[in-house]
C-alpha cells in the first residue's frame, strides 16, 4: 500500500487555509440547527493537537463515512468562529491505517523502546531472589501488560507525555533509585526499586493512546492510584505465598506516591522507601517537564516564556553563537 | 465463672490513686536503664481511655505473664511523670476474657444491632434485580465480612467511634439516601444506595476493634479507600457479567467519597450520585459528631466548650428547668 | 400592539453579521475620540448574554434616543475588535415594553410560580403556631416583597439564575429540610424550615432583575447576608413579643449560611440547625449547577466539558441510542 | 462599707496554697457523682484569669448562697487535677458589691475616659455639616449606648482587651484616619472618620464586660458586624433623609472593615475609605497587640517570647543599663 | 534634529491598519520555516504596550538593521494571527534616540522629579545626627545610585510602574511614616524613614528601563530584596563604624518588608518599625494601584470593570453631573 | 585540671529530685516580687534540653557569680510549678570550662569532621579549572569561616541539630549532588556542587553553637539567605574577574534553595541547577530528619509516635527477635 504523507500539522493551519490532509477523527456528535436541519460536530487531531470542525453539507453520508477514532481524509476550509479555529469540512473518507505514518498523528519516544525494556528487566534480574523478584517476574510474565507499558504514555500533558513515555520515566526513576538507595541506610534497595517501576502502572488503562492521548472512563473515574492497587494486587495474588505484610508495603508505595492528600493520595508516604519514592518521581516529572518546556523556546532566547502552571520563567542562558 | 466487676475507669484516676482492678494490656515494650536493668513500659486500656504504666519489679515475670491484648489484673499506684499520669505497676497478672465484661473495655453502640441489620437488608432487597442487587446480594452472603461489618467502628475518634458505629453510620446513610434520591431527578436511586452502604465497607480491616480501638498496619498503609476498592473489586468478581461500567461507577463512589483530594480522594465526585454520597457522608458524621460532642457538656451549659477541630462552641439552648 | 418576534439571539451572531432585532439597551456611556468628537459606548443584552457595541455617527440623537434599561431596536454590523465581538451600530431606537416578549430577554423558571408559592405556604400553614410562625405570616403579608421574592432569581451565574430561581430554588431546600429534619434528633424542625425560606431572602434586593441580572449598588457593598439580616429584623419587629434568643437563632441562619468565612459567613453555624441548613443549600445550589451544566453538554457526549469552577468532567453515561 | 483589699491574684496560685479572698463566680454547675450524690463545680476570675473549683461538702447551702455573676468570698485549698489547678471549696459566700475595688476583677484603660471621648467629639463636631455629622450627633445623643461605648473592650483577647478599649482603640483609629486622609486625594475624610468610630460599634453587645469579659449569646451568634448594622440601621433611620447611597457606603464599611472573607467580612473593601479603614483597623489593633506583648517580656530580655497566633518572637533591643 | 512625531500607539492598532511609524524594537529572534527559510520574529513596543510582529521578506538585512533597544521606524501592516494581532513588516529602520521623544515610549511620572527629591532629602536632613543620618548621607552622595532612583519605576506592572515611580512611591512612604511615626511610642523615627527610604532600593537594578520596563537577569534571579541587601550593606560599609546591631535592623526592614514569607519576604517583621514599614508600603501599593484603576474607567462610570487580581469591582460614584 | 563528671542530665530530672550537677547557664534575668524583694530567674542547659530556675534567696551574690553562657555547679531541688519544672536553686557558683566534658553540654556528629571535611574538599579539588574551582579555593583559604563550617549545626531543632551538622548535611548533598548531576542531561555539575555546599553557609551566623544551639540576633533579623548572600557576595570579590552573570547563577541559588516562597525563598527555583539543589536538599533533610525520629522510637515498636510536623505515625517495621 502506498503511504500517504502528510503534509499539513494542525498547528500550521490559519484562518482562511484551505485544507485537504489527513487527521484522526477524534469526535463526531450530531446536532441540529433551529430549523429542524442537522449538522455534524468534529474534532481532528496529529500530533500538534486538536482543532474543531463543522459539516454543513452532505450530513448524513459523512456521518456514515468514519467513526470515531479513523484516520480520515478531509478537504476543509479554516475560518474563526467566537475567537477559536474551525474547519468548515467539505468532504471526509476514512483512511487505511497501513497507509498513513503513525507517527505523524501521536508523539512518541525518541528512544529505543527495546533497550530501555531491556535495561529494566535488568535492574529487575539483579534483585534478590525473594518475593520482591517473583513479583516482577509476575509481571513481565504478562504480555498483554508488558505490551501496554511498553506503549504507554506517562501523561494526557505535562511531562512524558508521548507513546513509551511510561517506559521512559519508569526506567529513568528506576536507575535513579538505583544510585540514591545505597547513599542512605535503612533503606530497602529491592523495595524501592519495585516501587519505582510499579508506581504509574495504572497509567496503562487511566490513559487511552491510540491515535491520540486522552484519558479513559475508568481513569477519570478511578484514577491510576485505583488501577495500580487493582493490577498489582492481582500480580500479588500471582505470587505463591507473598507475605501480606509486604504486599501492604508494595501497595502503600502506589498509594502515596504523590507525596500528600492534597495531590491525590490517600495517604501520605510512611516508610523510607515510600519518602525517597515520592521525591524521585517529582525530580524526574520536574526535570522531564522542564527541559522539554525548555525545548520548545526561541533557539535565541535567554529565558523561556513564562510557565503558567509553575508560575516563573525559567533561565536558559546565553544563546548559541551562531544566532542572529 | 464469676464475672469480675470493675470498679475503677482510666478518666477517673488521679495522682496518689492505689489501684487494683481490670485492664486491657495494650501496649507491652522492655527497656533497659543506664545501669543495664531491664523495665517494662505498658499501656492500659478500657473504655475510658489509656494510660501509661511502667514496671520496676519482677520484670521479667510480669513481662512473660501477658501478652499485649490480653484482659490483666493490674495492682499499681497513679504518679505523675512529666506531666502525664503513670501508673507504677506492682503486680500483674492475665484474666480470662469469659470473667470480664466486654462493654467495661470498649464502647458499642446503644442500638440494636440485629434489628439495624435487617432494616438495611430490607432496603436492598427492594433494589430493582439486577447487577447491583446480585452485588449487595454477594456481599451479605459473605459470613465473615457481615460480622466485622456489624461489629466495626466508623472512626477511632471523632464520631461512630464504638462497636457497631459502621453500621450505625451506614444505615443513617442508606436511609438518608433514600430520601433525598427521590428530591432530584437524574439519579440513580439503587446506585447512591450502593455506594451508602459500601462507601466505608474497608473501615472493617483499616481498624481494629478487639478490645480496643485502634489503626491496622494495612489500615494506615493503604486507608480504607483503598482497602475498600479491593473489598468491592473482589465481590464484584463475584457477580456473573457485572458491566465494567457499572463497576467503575460502584468504585468511584468509594474512590471519591471524601469529596476532594485534600480530604483524601485520589478522585473528586464526578456523577450525580457521587456529589450525592459525598454530601450525605458529611452531613450524617457532622451531626453524629456534634450531637456527641453536645452530650459530653455539662447539663446545665448554654454552649458546649470549644471544639477544638471545628474551631467553634456549639449552641444547645437553655439548660432545663430543673438545673441549679 | 402588535408584538414583535426575535429572530436573532446573541450567542448566534458571529463577526460579519447584519443584524436588526430588539434587545435591551444595558449600558450607555458617551466617549470622545482624541480629535475630540464623541462617540457612544453600548452594551446589548438578551437572555442568551451580552455584547458590546459603538456608535461613531449620528451620536448625540442616538444617545437621546433611550436610556439604559430601555428595549430598542438595533440596526449594526457585527464585527471583531481586540479579540471580542462588537456591534458597530448604525441606527437604534426606543421599542414599547409591551410590544416584546419579556421571555426573549430574560431567561425564567419553567415551573409554574403560583403553584410553588402556594406549595410553600402549605409548609408554613403547616407550622407549630408561635412566634415563628407568626414571622412567615409577616413576611407572606409584605405584597412587595413577596413580589420581589417570587421574581428574583437566585444568582447572578452559577446556579437558579433565571425569574423564578430564587423561589424555585428555596421551595427545594425546604422539601429538603423537610424530608431531614425528621431523620435526626435534637432538630428544630420549623426552625430548620424558617431558615431554609429566608437564607436567602437578601437577593430580592442584591440582585436588580428588570430587564437583565445583575447585581444591584446595595448588593456589591451590603451583601445578602447584610441585606436579609436587615429585612428579617424589620419582620420580626412587626411580631409581638418575638422571643429575643429565638431572633438570634433566626438570625444565626442568615449570617451562617455559608458555612464558613471563606464563603462569606461572618460566623459559622453553631446550632444543630443552622449546620443543616448548610448543607441543604449546598446540595441543592450544587445539584441545580450541575444538572444545569450536564445540560448545555452536547446531546450525545458521555462527558460534560470541563467545568472550571469545579475543576473537573463530569460523567453523564451513554448517549441516547437515538444518536449517530 | 469597708472595702475589702484582695490580697491574692489568680495568676499566683499554686498547688498547696491555700486561699481566703474575694473573687468573682463566673460559673457555677451542679453534677452528680456515681454514687448519686451532688457537687458543684464553679469558676472564679479576678482581671488576672480564670480559676476552676469544685465543692464536694455543704453542696446545697453553698449553691444556694450565690449566682454566677456575683462577688464571693472563697475558703479554698488549690491542687492539681489533670494537669490543672484546682479549688477544693470549703466555703463561700456573696460579698456587697460596694465593698470590692472593681478595678481587682477586670482590667482597665489607664487613659482618662472622660478625655478621651471629649477628643472623640471633637472630631465629629468639626465634621462638614451634614447627613454623617448628623448621624453622629444621632449617636452621641443616645446616653445608654455611649454608656456601652466608653465601657466596652475592643476585644475578648488580643489587643485593648479592657474596660474602655474600645474608645481608645476607637479614638487612636478616628486620629490616625485624620492624618491619612489628607495625605491621598479622593478620599472622604469625613466619611472615612464614621467609619473609623463605628466599624466596631457592635462590640457594645457582641462582648459582656460586667465583671469579667466574655461573648454574648448575640456576640456568638450575629457577630458584631450583624449587631454594627443593626445598631448603624436604627441611627440611619433617626436622621431625616438620609441618603440612600451614604448609607450604604457608610453600611459597607462595617460589613468590609476585617478586610477579607476569610477574616469574616461578607464582602471585602471596595471603596477607597473602606480600603483605607481595613489598614488602619489593622495597624492600630497589631501595634497595640505588639507593645501588649512586649509589655509583658522580662524587663532585661532583649526578645519577647514566642507569639504563637503570629509565629515569632518580637525584637525589643537593649535592656535598661539598670538590669543585672 | 528634527523631531519626529509618533501619530500611532500600539493600543489603537487593529488588524487591517496600514502603519509606518516609531517603536522600540523589543525582540529580534531569528527562526526558520520547514522549508529551510528564515524569518525574524520581533516585538515592537511603545508606552501603551507591546505588539508582536514578523518579517518574511527581505530578513537578513532588517535583521542587521537594529538591535533589540533601538528605536526603529516600521513600516508594516496590522492581522490577526491565532487569535493575537500581529504585525507584517515591510520596512524596519534604525532611527536616531536624539529624533524621538522618549514619553511616547515609555510611561514617565506626572511629578516633578527635582522638587519630589529635594523632599526626600529635606526630610533626611532632618534626622537626628549619627549613623542613620549619615547612611543617608553616603547614598546621596552616590551619583550613579541616584540618577537610578531617581529614573526606576516602582514595579513593572501593578503600581507606579513609569519612569520616577519609585521616587514617587518612595517619598508619599517617607512621608506617610512621618506622620504614623509620631502616632505611636516605642517607634524609632528615623529607622523607620530610612526603612521607607530604602525598603526598594534593590528595585533600581531589578528592573531595566530604558525604552521599556522589564527584568533584568539579576532582578529575576536574586529579586529586589537580595540587591537591596547587597548595596546597603556596601553602603553601610562606606560610613564609618556603623554599628552592627542598627546595620541588622536596617537590613531587617529590607529582608521582611513584603510583610510574610508567602510574599517574599524571607523573615516577617520583627520589630515596630518592620510592622510599621510593612503597612505603610501595603497602603501606598494599593492605593495607588486602585487609583489608577479607576482613572482607566470610562468616566461615567459608577464602578469599575472587576479587577482580576483584587477580585472585586471598585466603587467609584456618581459620574460628573456633565455626561449624557 | 581534674574533670568533673556530669552524673545527672536534664531529661531524667523529675519533681522531687535533688540536685547537685554542672549545667550551661543559658539565661539569667532578676525580677522583683510585689513586695520588692529582688529574686532571679534561670535557665540551665545541657545536651539534653534546658530546665527552668528560680534563685529566693542570696540572689545578689548569686547572681554575681556567673554570667549568661557560663558553666555552673548548681545545688537545687526540682519542683513544679504550673505544670512545668522548676529547679529551686540553693547555691550556684562557676566552673571553669577546661574542667568539664563539652559532649555532656552540646550533641555533636558522631563522625569524623576531619576525614568529613577532606572528603569535601576532595570534590571540589576535582572541578573544572576556573572561577568556580577559585571561588571554593577562596571560601577554603578563610580559616575562620572554615573553622565556623566545620562546628555550626545544621538547624536549632529539626535535622542535623548538633556540632557538625552542617558539614554533614553539606558533605551528604554534595555528595548526592554528584551521582545526580550525571543523570540528566543540561545540568552543570560543578555549579550544583557549587550550590549544595554553599547553599547554607549563612548558617555559620544564624545560629549561635558555643555551649547550647540558638538563633543569632542577625539570624533572626536577616536569615541564613539573607546572610549567606553576604558571605559569598565578599567571597566572590576575592576571585579576580569572577563573571557577573555566573554570580548571579550562584546567588540565584542561595536565594531559591528552600524551593518557593512561602519556605523563604525569595525567588524560586529557575535554573535546572537550582531545581535539582532545591530536592536535595529537601530529600536530605527529610531523610535525616525521620531516620534521627526513628532512632528515638521504642526498638521494640513497628511504628514510631505520632510525628507533629510531618502529621504522622512512620513505619520502623518487625522489631528485632531479641525484644520480648
């Protein structure tokens, strides 16, 4: 099949662009005007983000053309209706999958999905022989969950949020925890280390990536705290007489890695293992967040723009001396 | 065997007090003096409260003669040791738990527990069939579950905090509930009974309530969020082709029961009948825990004395005529 | 007279629309450019919201043409300035109050008012005769008030915030309270009732309502609670013999209603009453927003939009089988 | 009458003391032993604090000899019971009030109050003529109420926490709002000078300052921004026309004077006197707070100690050359 | 050199409009489309604000044509872009500093700025002789440092935020704590002046303001307070053995004079003149700032628009008897 | 000179005891009774707290033999007094400070400063040539300082609160800083190494460590930001050339180490290296802040008490099987 290449990103279209590309249908409602006729309401995406549209004509057909969720080919005009873009569509025909890059559509990891899984199961091999381990073997035993976590992304915003960016903080806490555990005493290296690699683990169902990221019924309405305690008691009860005491120890380290009440956990963290884990899971969002915010500035640019969400501006330093 | 009678409280000791009578061991540690001498740090219980006691003597005998749990004889004499009362224990021996009158040691609720049990059974049988009676349905069936669920306290402190208050809590709800669903329109009678009933169900291992009443280790690791999400996630495993929606509807309200993630919901209520619950739970605890704290004045007060959590005295109104 | 229909509203009009259609002139100010001439600031208002509008030519007759409140008949161009929408106006005349259907410019309740009154009353005839009883029937003999208060709405956005609202929305909250006050001991049930009536009795003079809501002079400086404070110990001065600490309690409940200070209460509730009534206008303030939110979410989402105040989606279920 | 010279303080009791002086019985409660007999528990207060005590023997004759309120004579022994002092009584009895020295029962202004009010009208009669002068004059006219004013505290605790406080609170306020009221254009000062005398004119009712000072059941329930606008109501309605709008900006400035919702103003300041008033309130009641605060320091210290509602220790600088 | 008149501010460009006229050239970044070609994203600005713009043609010699800083004539054409007006660039030409008028670009005090300093420094040489005085002594002796204050603003945004705002917000302060000074005893007069003199000295190299207000790197990393610091403790260096406890009391009002650590203060005030200062700087902050609030409203007004950062519309009155 | 043994240590005193020891006299301030007579108030210290004391008689004498800060040889007996110890005092005369243990006084690191320091100063041999590497050269080549570093603590209550603390804080963050430093890309190592071993410098002045920690004067009125910003600001200026943006990069993280302003922080954290020193520094802390809470858990106890900071129990885990 010949692939098709896509040639415009969302956050290229401007008022007055006429369209004719490919985009994923994200959501397709129908509606009625005042007058009795009806209209459709869409929503594209790729990987620049979403813009909204309109179908005037040839209703009923184009409704019947693609679901949502279909790569879709649409020819359009964008216009500004109440301050926002909209695509006023013309005509809509769904696409095959096999001929459109997937990439263009969702962000992915620049790394080698293959390796960072490698390098974790690594620290996972390392372990003590225990219960500790069989669990993890529990886990990489699954495929259908290994599949999901390799795949996932760790965030709908924010920070790793790109398919495999689960993977990608999993494996970066995970070393991390590797180097602080022996700077401490009383501190558990095993029991951090599975921590560290089960804490987002609910993240695989909270999120939906498809085409696109978003979050799932079940993640708005449970949370991945509430996945994670599902999923890794099932794990548990895969584990043939795993001590209850240290299954409480591994489920409390999912339900306080947030580090209070106030960001979502139920309770605070109450062991060495579960402080450090909390700290290590906030400098790795933190630094991912940043730098890539970093990333997206003017090359030249001594300072970011302001960041609304961690109210500052951050300092790059001096632009490279090729600049203007 | 005879009922032993007791004759003496915790609140009602005072420096200088020679006492001999019955306790629960709550606490029982060894320690060692400067000079290498071992002492036994103790902890009394009974429904009034606890206190502290140390043993000088015969140390190790007393410490073999109980284990902590166990009903004791206590002779002892009250000191005050920096500020708090101790007692310092001459004799120590273990009673049968048949001798002794359990109310002595931990307080119950004052109402039929029986007859509270059946009320709430009457209103999920008049549930609609389906899903959500076959869960209720799944869980009476549960023997052990049903005892400790009859037998739990809502709290350790602050309100319901004897044997029974679960139940007691959860009833008020179920039928506060059943009240106010019919106010409103959009919502789902069955449901909002459902999540009254289960809302605290993980309260029955977050607390222990032998012969006193305290926090469990998994009780503090996890909280009865997620004790409870585990609770209802395995019943419903129960209940044949139980819809995963309805089952992350049922989770949710467990999930988002304390209203915001400040008060320790990973998730805040996002349907009706959770927005419903959050309140109802608020509402029954809130006037549980006025009207006990209203009890503990003086019969004669206009005001109770400063409530320390709510940051206000109370109004209760004119002492009655036959005061001083 | 012959009425005049609406056509358009003014949530429809987008940038290059030519309109013609009756509206209320909310707001008027003169301006002068910096080569001196004047110009004239409008606003125009609907039920559907507002929009601004200027008028560069023919000023002065213009602004002698009516006055803000009045409903006039405009001729404009709609078009964008710095982001917003604007009507550039080209002629605007004064229209007959009874020429237009007061229902296009203010939105009102659906149910029927009468009836709702008269179900209130019936809750009040209902009353233990006495002092408080003796207050409703001089609240109920004040024809302009309870004009006002049949009219008023119950806020300005947010929730109630039509004709009717206020009216609407107190009949709930005291079904409510009628429905609870019998569930717990120690609860003043005509108190409770009392209070629930008139907690908010201070909007029919926070609120101005004629053509527009908004909020009147008294209103922004005096707050509702100032105002009903001052309007109940009017009424309870025309009752003999209204028992003093009984005032106070009635009081209490205008002052504490919001709860705590941060909502605007300068004491929070101290009677076994007042923290019920709390919580009914809560729940009911709270439903009332909600349903009307889930209502304006579009026929076939299982999710509301993002509800900024609230900070959160909220799950509405599966749409109609009807839908696409 | 001979007056009769208190020669103990509360302040200085201590367990073993034994007491024969006058003091004031503030409270004064029968309760019920297990074994059915009766007691009394009481409370004394001189201006140096609160002292609790308990009648074991001669309970009736001894309940019957006095009224919470009155001045007694107490034979009492002081021990401690649960970490406090307490009074054992032997006996008791009423004293004339004629033969105490009020200034031993609760603290007083040491400024002349009869200069300090004198000053305070001086202010208002160089007030432009006019509806506020008159509504002052209305004020300085009712003798019961400016009887209540020159007597009241500004405060239970805190700052100007005795006989007179208010006034001087008042007064220093009413002149710092002269100064300030020049210094920015578009203030009023004549309204800023009301606001100045009346923000705390509730706290004439909202306080108790017989013998010792406390909240009123009407101070707990209205607070005294409700009890200020009724007072401020009934004088606005004594003054022949009135403006409507000054009395709600007069009106504003009581119910916006702590500045904030949080600090239990319903509304916060949104005029320019309001503005100023909520600083100036807070300058005169800190300043006053602090110096109270320091006052009490060891003379030779060079730092207070730590003030736990602001949360540090205040710096005073060099001990007099005199100290140690 | 003649001077050239600017006809067009930043504030009245709407998209459409033709312009050839002098700004400051902000920014210059140079960026490259997909297809490999430069362009230069620039900021123009003028004492009404900011607007971006880009040049797609002719980019390498604009670029060289001016740096950020200058002044430059443009000759460019007003659109919409993403909902923000934009500027397309024709032409952009360096213009001569000495051609302009530097008021047109940025906001400068209405005051005279010799006459507000000769106040300031009466009001110096009227302190007690002895090391406060001649700290004041070693400031204005320092050229460079008060040709800075003299020039600084205030703030970027918020309140006196114009060339000579900082002169002018410092002397209505000094002057202000001249007169609460005498209001209380126990307050140094002069520490205070000196606090209120040089609480915002650190502002003068915070800030940049030359053609246009913003931050420096040093102002963003370390903050007003950190410079303060640094230039009174070179100063306090400069006089001769100043003593070290008054040099921390100094200091003390510059580390603390934000009033609380959530406003940047790194210790809240610690003595009577730091409380003091504190206030003083509250009051003239957010008078003025509500001032020039009001003065931004349309002169009929009877409120202003709401202020997003105090929350709350302000209260302005009656407009002049002269509008429409 | 024969050392004195220390036999007895504040925390074991109890009322009733007699004493006859050396403490630190910390405090000594003389008070006047009602009747005039002079007496003293006292404060000892040792390293396991402080304890009150009051001198009746021979206070002149006494009171002249020793001054604040000054060993002493007290004979007193322990009593109390409203519900706190009190040493009533009989004879106390000086010692000399070569006779007495300073361990017995003061807590100190168990670790070896020396090989602490060396370690340090290994890491900073190991820089990149340049100003950096220069500015740590001139910090170490400052005896005095050096010799401050080494003994300051780290904090008064808290972490790390004993003689070396904060070389042991410092050495561990440095440390951390170095394993981190390596993980993520954009980050300077030597300028976070830089950062975590200056970043508290103005401790060695904001606490006094001679005899007993306490907060400075200029600690108090400056803080250790305040302070540190000094220190390095000269130290800096004894680097030839030092750049002026690198200073400010190092002062930047000076200023946000404690991460946001309302923990003190001017400014927060906005480079990647102040970012990453911010959660060292927090992990250090806390780190050691709970393992030294630990430590003072019963051995034989799963859970520590009730931490009042950080609002709860942590988990130590089994006890070992020597315990009862």
């Amino acid at each position: 099949m010949v692939e098709q290449t896509k040639r415009v990103f969302i956050e290229e279209i401007a008022a007055g662009h006429h369209v004719n590309d490919i985009f994923v249908l994200a959501e397709k409602n129908m509606a009625h005007k005042r007058d009795g006729n009806a209209y459709l309401n869409v929503t594209f995406a790729d990987k620049t983000g979403r813009i909204k549209g309109v179908v005037w004509d040839n209703v009923e057909p184009i409704a019947a053309a693609a679901e949502a969720g279909d790569f879709v080919r649409v020819a359009a005009t964008a216009g500004e209706f109440r301050g926002a873009l909209q695509m006023v569509v013309k005509s809509l025909a769904a696409v095959e999958p096999d001929s459109v890059r997937p990439e263009d559509f969702i962000a992915a990891t620049t790394r080698n999905v293959k390796q960072m899984f490698e390098r974790l199961t690594g620290l996972t091999d390392a372990m003590q022989p225990g219960p500790l381990r069989d669990l993890m073997a529990a886990f990489w035993a699954d495929d259908d969950l290994v599949a999901q976590f390799k795949r996932a992304p760790a965030a709908k915003l924010m920070h790793h949020a790109y398919i495999g960016g689960l993977l990608e903080h999993t494996l970066s806490m995970a070393l991390l925890a590797d180097k602080i555990a022996g700077h401490y005493n009383r501190v558990d290296r095993d029991l951090l280390l599975v921590g560290a690699i089960l804490h987002d683990i609910g993240k695989t169902r909270e999120l939906s990536y498809g085409h696109s990221i978003d979050y799932t019924d079940e993640g708005r309405l449970i949370s991945h705290i509430g996945i994670g305690l599902a999923i890794v008691e099932s794990k548990i009860g895969a584990v043939k007489d795993f001590p209850a005491e240290l299954a409480a120890l591994v489920k409390h380290m999912i339900v306080s890695h947030h580090g209070a009440r106030e960001f979502g956990s139920p309770e605070p963290p109450k062991t060495i293992e579960a402080v450090l884990l909390n700290y290590i899971d906030e400098i790795d969002s933190r630094m991912n967040s940043i730098r890539e915010f970093m990333e997206t500035a003017d090359p030249s640019a001594r300072w970011t723009s302001y960041h609304r969400l961690l109210e500052r501006h951050f300092f790059i330093g001096d632009p490279p001396t090729t600049g203007v």
